[in-house]
C-alpha cells in the first residue's frame, strides 16, 4: 500500500493454536509415558505441525525398535475451531 510518505508494509500476527490434550490409541505393546517421551509433545505449548509429523515418524521408529516392523502411526486431528485445538495421535498396530 502506498501513502504521502512512503510504502506502508502490514503484518499480521497470527498467534498458534494450543495443544489441549494428546492421545495414544492402539498402544498396547508400549507405555504411553514411552511413546510421549518419543514425540515430545508437551500440553499446553503451542501446535506445531511439524513437531506433531516429526513425533510421528518417532513413533514408528520407537515401535519398529521394538520389533515391530510393520506398525503405522497416524495423526488424527479433532475440535479444530476458532478458539481451541486438540490433536490425537492414533498409534496402529496391522
């Protein structure tokens, strides 16, 4: 935009939503507390789709660590709206 002075630059700042909870489907060959401290997601902090890819990839490789070579992670997004964000992590054993 274009003003007496000069161009005028506008930013906008748009703040990350909120992670409200994480949850771990499927999980039964390992604890929760383990798979939790593979992703690294912490409640509270802010929602960062490449932390949440990356702890994805964690998962998976936390499982095939542990001999299970065929198991998917997969990242299920829930209550997505103006004011809130949840995401759920659905862990799937085949």
């Amino acid at each position: 935009r274009q003003s007496e002075e000069g161009r005028v630059i506008v930013l906008e700042v748009v703040e990350r939503r909120t992670l409200r909870y994480v949850e771990y489907l499927g999980n039964e060959k390992l604890k929760e507390k383990k798979l939790a401290e593979a992703t690294g997601l912490a409640v509270g902090g802010a929602i960062d789709p490449y932390a949440v890819e990356e702890g994805r990839k964690k998962i998976e490789a936390l499982y095939r660590s542990n001999g299970f070579l065929s198991a998917i992670a997969a990242v299920r997004l829930d209550g997505l709206d103006a004011y809130k964000a949840a995401w759920r992590k659905a862990v799937s054993l085949p």
